[in-house]
C-alpha cells in the first residue's frame, strides 16, 4: 500500500522539527523504547508466513499475560486475544498484524531476516517483514505495557489481539468465525495504525469514510480450439478472444461507472500457449478488482462475466465453452472510519501532535481490518491510521528527486522503526486513555 501526504520536502521537514506536546505520557514512551526497539530487532529477524506465526503469537502472547492480561492463543488458527477488564466503561479492542512476507530481504540491517518458508503456493522463498508488521506488534505490546501500568487512569475493558494472515486477507474473518465476537467482549471501539512508506517518520494520517478498497481476484478461463498457426481458420484462438476481453475491461470503469466512483480492473497475468507456432486450446486472466462502494464491487464483477461471455460469443464459440469466470472468496472489504469516531480520535490527536496530523485521501490498498466494522456495523465504530515511516534523510534526497522511496512490500523497504514505534505507542494509548477515561 501507498499513502501520499501532499507535502513538499521542506514543509514537512519543518513540521517535524516542532515538538508535538510534551508530557508525562511521552517521556514515559521514551523510557520503554530502549527494549521495545531490541523487541522490534528480534520480531524483523524472525518473520514467519501467513497462519505460521506460532513462535510470534507464543512469544507476545507471554508478554500480554506477564502484564496481567488473560490471554487465549489459537483464536483464528494462531490469533492472539488478550484481555484486561478494569470495572465499568467501554470495550475497545486494539489490533496488530502478525504475518511476514514471502520476500527476500535487501536492505542491509544487521538485524535482516535470513529465514526462509513455504507459502501456500508450495514453493520456498525468504521470508521478510516488509510491511511493517514488525512495527506494529512492538507499538502494540509498548501499548499494553503503558495502559497496563495505568489503571488508575481508566474503566472498561481492554481487548488486545495480534491477528495472523493479514497479507493474504483471511486472518480477521478467521478470528471472528472463531469466536471473536461471542467468546470474548465485542467492542465498542476498535483502533489499529499501519506504517506509510510514502510520508516522513513520525506523520500521522488519516481518513473519514472509506479509507481502503474492497479487493477481489478474479480468475478468467477462456476457452477455444486448439491447432497449428499457419492455418488459424481451423482453430478458435482463445488468446485474441482473451485479448479482447483485457481491451473491453477497461471500459468498466472508463464509461459504466460514474467518473467520480473511485474503481480499478487490472489484468495482472495473462497466461497461454507454449510454442510460437501452436494456437492453444486455453487461455487465463488472473484480474485484480478495487472498489469501495458494494454497489459499485458487484457492478464490476458482474461486468467482467458479461463481458467475457459477450466476447467469446462475438467470436463464435459455441454457448457450452464460454469462459469460467471465478471470483476467489473471501475477498477483502472496503475499510470504512467511521466518521464520528474518527474525528474524535483525532481532535485529540492533533491536540497532542499538532501539525503532525493530517488527513489522507483514500487509497485502493486493502486491509482486512475492514472484517471488525463489517461484522457488526450497527454497535462497532472503528478506525485505523497512518503513521509515516520514511527516514527525514531519505525522505528530503525523494523531495529533490534524488532517490526513489521503497514501497511497501518492497526486498528494500527499512522504516524508521523507533520513530514509528514510538509515535505509535503514544498515539494508540492517547487515544485508548480518552475513550476510558474514568467519568
């Protein structure tokens, strides 16, 4: 995912260089970050893959219990539910993502990941924690640890969860099937962050409303008839009928849908024959679909089987070969801020930072943190938020057009990982103290 902060170099720059507001709550952050910055070295060295995270969620789920929270492993295959109740008030939930990528690793800290796995595509490769998953189980536990410590200061109760596979958009929807919501206390509020490698360490966005888009993988098979290049007549060339198809998608969005609906349809793979003179019997699109409206979602899914079956018979092939289109389930909803919660959130965020805070607009990334709102929509208002993790050093030579910034999920992505951490923990527990605040 990409968030663009609108900033030039030297504005932005400045803005960091005025100290948000001094207090208690931030000296006590500094005095956590010497061992939540070792946490964050061992937790990058040590990524592990999607619904594989089991030494992660043991090693974290020790520190929440230490800390006097009861704990439950296993919710959601190797989820992690910690909860602290403190008398009377409100539930809010805080949640981290656990799962690394399939990618090898190239930045050059001394503490990179040398490990290595197996996907479920079956084929090994390094693991590596470039989406900075890393930094928001540290700011999650530097959270646990302030909020435990300051009990005094609230009522309600307090549920903590590190999700597992949220790179491949099934980790939330597997902790709520396990009981997310009946198990435990449902939360009235539910908060996250994730780094923004495209804004400077220590930024703050955000956005009301949508936020991040449905996504959808959709897989099309088109079939034809086989038989030697030379003599095309004789065959039915599923690769120009495939290619038509990719042509007409683009009007998806370009002429059906209104120019201010936000919508993407890309083809991403297109995959068929094996010989230059050889037409094959088949070719396969694997499409990527973003959307934020749910409205606007089935207008494009049903748009990509129309159009691949008007295709193939514009071609002429028979009505029982028309092509296989296949949506992959579950898909990824749109996240939504709830508008209300949000502005509240971040009043007093803005308070505490000042001009450190800003709003976003929306991006067509996806996160499954969008399953704790959608899964009761009537009584849960949740938000997540950005916090910018590109170094001032790397950030100032980008603004002069001198380097080009890693995105995230890149083999180079390295945030200012304290920078992050820090902001992070302070702004998650603000936050959580003034939603329980006592009276």
């Amino acid at each position: 995912m990409r968030l663009r902060f609108g900033l030039a170099g030297a504005s932005a720059l400045a803005l960091l260089a005025v100290p948000a507001q001094a207090d208690e709550l931030r000296e006590a952050v500094a005095a956590e970050m010497p061992a939540l910055v070792d946490l964050y070295k061992d937790l990058h060295a040590n990524p592990e893959l999607s619904f594989q995270e089991v030494e992660t969620a043991k090693k974290l789920a020790a520190r929440a219990r230490a800390l006097g929270f009861e704990v439950t492993e296993g919710v959601g295959r190797t989820g992690v539910v910690a909860v602290l109740k403190n008398g009377e008030g409100p539930t809010v939930m805080l949640r981290a993502d656990m799962d690394g990528l399939p990618v090898v690793e190239q930045t050059g800290l001394p503490f990179a990941s040398t490990k290595k796995g197996v996907p479920a595509s079956g084929i090994e490769t390094g693991i590596m924690h470039a989406c900075g998953h890393d930094t928001h189980m540290t700011a999650w536990v530097g959270t646990a640890q302030l909020l435990a410590a300051r009990r005094d200061e609230w009522s309600g109760t307090l549920v903590m969860i590190l999700q597992p596979a949220e790179e491949i958009g099934e980790g939330a929807k597997a902790m709520l099937d396990d009981g997310l919501y009946t198990r435990f206390p449902k939360p009235d509020y539910v908060l996250a962050f994730h780094d923004a490698a495209a804004a400077p360490a220590g930024m703050i966005g955000y956005s009301k409303g949508f936020a991040l888009a449905n996504v959808d993988s959709v897989d099309v098979v088109v079939p034809g008839v086989g038989g030697h290049g030379a003599y095309p007549h004789t065959t039915k060339d599923p690769i120009v009928i495939a290619s038509a198809i990719v042509m007409r998608l683009q009007t998806l969005v370009s002429r059906e849908l209104d120019p201010q609906e936000p919508a993407v349809v890309t083809v991403g793979s297109f995959q068929a024959g094996a010989k230059h003179n050889i037409i094959p019997d088949e070719a396969r699109l694997q499409i990527t679909v973003r959307s934020y409206a749910d409205k606007t979602r089935q207008h494009l899914l049903d748009g990509i089987a129309r159009i691949a079956r008007g295709e193939a018979l514009a071609a002429g092939v028979p009505k029982d070969k028309l092509p296989k289109v296949t949506v992959q389930d579950p898909y990824t909803p749109a996240t939504y801020n709830t508008p209300e919660f949000t502005d509240r959130v971040m009043a007093g965020l803005k308070t505490r930072f000042g001009e450190r805070v800003m709003a976003t607009p929306a991006v067509m990334g996806g996160e499954d943190f969008s399953q704790y709102y959608r899964a009761d929509r009537e009584n849960v208002e949740s938000l997540i938020f950005w916090v910018g993790g590109v170094p001032q050093a790397q950030w100032e030579r980008a603004q002069k057009g001198e380097i080009e910034l890693p995105s995230l999920h890149s083999p180079f992505s390295a945030p200012d990982a304290p920078v992050v951490i820090a902001t992070a923990t302070e702004a998650l527990t603000a936050a959580t103290l003034d939603l329980m605040k006592k009276g």
